[in-house]
C-alpha cells in the first residue's frame, strides 16, 4: 500500500487524530514562531504604546481602493490615484517626520511616516469633497494631517472644506498644528458629545475614531445625526469591534460596509473603516 492510499486508510480509523497531530503542531508552530519574530522585532524597533502605525499589504491596498471605489462610485483607477496621492506627498511626509522628532511625547512615537487605512479616508474626501469633515479622536494628529491633505487638495481644485478634530486631551493634535494643514483644521479641546451637539454648521463627512466603547460609539453617531447635511457619510474606525455603524444605518436607512485592514509586518491584526451612506 503506498502512502497517500495509507494516509487515507487512516483517516477513517479511530487513530486518525492521533496521526494528524504532528501534522497540527507543525502548523501553529510555524504560526506561532513568525508571530513571535515579529513581535520581537517590534518590541526593539518601534516606540508606540497604542495607535500603532504599519503599512498595508500590497493585497489589502488593492481591497482598499476597490472599498472606496464602490462607496464613493468612482472608477477604482481614480481612487488608486487617490491613494497615490497621499503616499507621495512628500512635504507632509517630511513634516511628520520632523514634528515627531521635536514633539515633547516623542519617546512614544515612531517617526517612520505610516499611514496604513488612513489613505482609504484620505480618498473618500477627495471623492467626496465635503465643506465640513468631523473627526473624534486626535491622538498626535496623524488622521487629522491626512485628512487635511486632502482637503487642502481640494481647495486647490476649486473645492475648500474644513475640518473639525474633536479630543478631550489638550495635548492632542500636535502633528496638525503646522501650517498649512493647520489652516484646514479647528481642534477643539472637550468632550465630544458636548462639542458634536455645539457644532454651528453642518457635517458633511463624521468619523468616530474617539472612545472605542460601544456605548460611546452609540452616543456620538446618535449626537451628530442631527447635525450631518444632506448624503453625509458617516465612518467609524471601531468597525471590527463593533456593530454600532452598522445598526445605525439600518435604523436610518443608510447602506453599510466595512473594510478590514491587514498590516504588513505588524503582530496588530489591524483595524477597519466601517462606512454609513
């Protein structure tokens, strides 16, 4: 008998698990060590303690572009010109790098510039071309000087926008307070239940990227309900946590999708940008 008819013999015996063991232990071995190598070498090259940066796989880009060409109905070229867009700007790049290093929390951060999902908002807002985008959750301001990239772009073409950038810690956004991303941007200081229901002009584009409790997810999309402008776009960066957006839109008759990111050399297993139109 030769050995596949054997293995096949077996399997259908009552030593088949015992025979496939070596087998399964090879397998989450050869998991378990790459996982290993790789959070090993995060832990002696990168400074971040949450918010962790990371390129997205070549294949994940790919997933990405077709997310946003589908959300945005825009031809998948234009959106990966869209992403192109952001990975080459180079003066923005140069800034990150440069405002890192000086920052007083920089024993924390990378300067190694990685934007990974973030390029995905990066082209819903040039799609879109919103006057009036809202983010909760500034961190150091990475999110903020992306999406102010693209709205600057935009004011290039003739279409201006602003963005408000909600935080209750004073010390957030320190990346966006350079000009000319600056002049986009309007960092309040608060909570942001209390600053969402203040806003004075509508929204054209939300993003929850704040308190990633549900509770709190809940609150804030329920908040800015009244606030968002006629076929605004709701995000929120809790998507694989949550199914908060997506009940949302079902009550309010929206569409729903969300995109799974996956990071490249990274032990994070990434996050998502879940979208309500």
């Amino acid at each position: 008998m030769d050995a596949t008819k054997l293995r096949r013999a077996i399997a259908r015996t009552r030593l088949a698990p015992v025979a496939a063991f070596p087998k399964r232990l090879a397998s989450v071995a050869r998991h378990d060590s790459k996982v290993l190598r790789t959070s090993a070498r995060w832990l002696v090259t990168s400074r971040e303690h949450h918010n962790y940066t990371y390129e997205l796989t070549t294949l994940s880009r790919h997933h990405l572009a077709w997310f946003v060409s589908v959300v945005c109905d825009l031809p998948v070229k234009q959106v990966r010109g869209y992403l192109a867009e952001i990975e080459s700007d180079d003066a923005l790049r140069r800034h990150i790098e440069h405002a890192t290093a000086r920052a007083a929390r920089r024993g924390l951060a990378d300067r190694k510039v990685r934007y990974a999902r973030r390029i995905g908002w990066y082209a819903i807002v040039r799609a879109t071309r919103p006057s009036h985008v809202v983010e909760t959750g500034v961190d150091k301001g990475l999110g903020s000087c992306v999406l102010a990239s693209a709205l600057l772009r935009n004011a290039d073409e003739g279409h201006p926008g602003r963005l408000t950038s909600l935080d209750i810690n004073p010390e957030a956004g320190y990346l966006a307070r350079t000009a000319p991303w600056s002049e986009v941007v309007d960092l309040v200081i608060g909570d942001s239940i209390a600053s969402i229901a203040a806003l004075d002009r509508p929204v054209d584009l939300f993003l929850h990227d704040s308190d990633h409790s549900r509770a709190h997810e809940k609150r804030e999309f329920e908040a800015v309900e009244s606030k968002l402008a006629p076929g605004a776009i709701l995000l929120t960066d809790n998507v694989t946590a949550t199914n908060v957006l997506a009940e949302h839109a079902e009550r309010t008759g929206r569409r729903f999708l969300a995109y799974r990111e996956t990071p490249a050399d990274h032990w994070y297993p990434g996050d998502g940008i879940g979208v309500a139109w």
